[in-house]
C-alpha cells in the first residue's frame, strides 16, 4: 500500500497531549501492506470539524451522554457512528 495523503479523509476530534501530538507530529498508521501518515485538521472542538461521513467514538460508559452531545456537530444526517465502550460499569 503506497504512502497515501489521507489528511483529508481524517478529521480527530481529540484533547490534551493526544492533540499536542497529532498537531505537530501527525497520525501514522503502520499496516502489512505498508505506512499511511497524514497530517490531519486535529481540533478539541467537534464543531469546528464539520459533519462527517462516519464518527467513531471511543469512550468510557460514565461519560457517554457527555460525548453523545459533543459529537452533535460531526453528524451528518446519514452518518454511520461507532460507539466502542469501555469501563462499563
């Protein structure tokens, strides 16, 4: 698999270190078939990213209704959204 420019097909949606990292280094994602790094729009503000076609959220049970309503501006109207929980109480 050729290094392909996917910036435009990554939008994270992130906070903290995670966005300082992604900002200035990136994402690179290491496959059998090769590498893919892209430097993506990052942003710790949904809204500014703008409805998506498909948005995975991985995210803790407790925090679940918070996240839900922070990821109102990435929805497009047939958005797929994967939700994969952890620390389920």
């Amino acid at each position: 698999m050729p290094s392909a420019d996917i910036s435009r097909h990554v939008s994270p949606a992130v906070r903290g270190p995670l966005l300082a990292a992604i900002q200035s280094r990136g994402l690179t994602v290491n496959t059998p078939e090769g590498i893919m790094a892209c430097q993506p729009h990052a942003s710790a503000n949904p809204g500014e990213l703008g409805p998506q076609d498909a948005v995975m959220v991985p995210v803790n049970a407790p925090t679940l209704p918070a996240v839900a309503a922070g990821i109102a501006p990435l929805l497009r109207r047939d958005a797929a959204v994967i939700l994969a929980l952890n620390a389920v109480p």
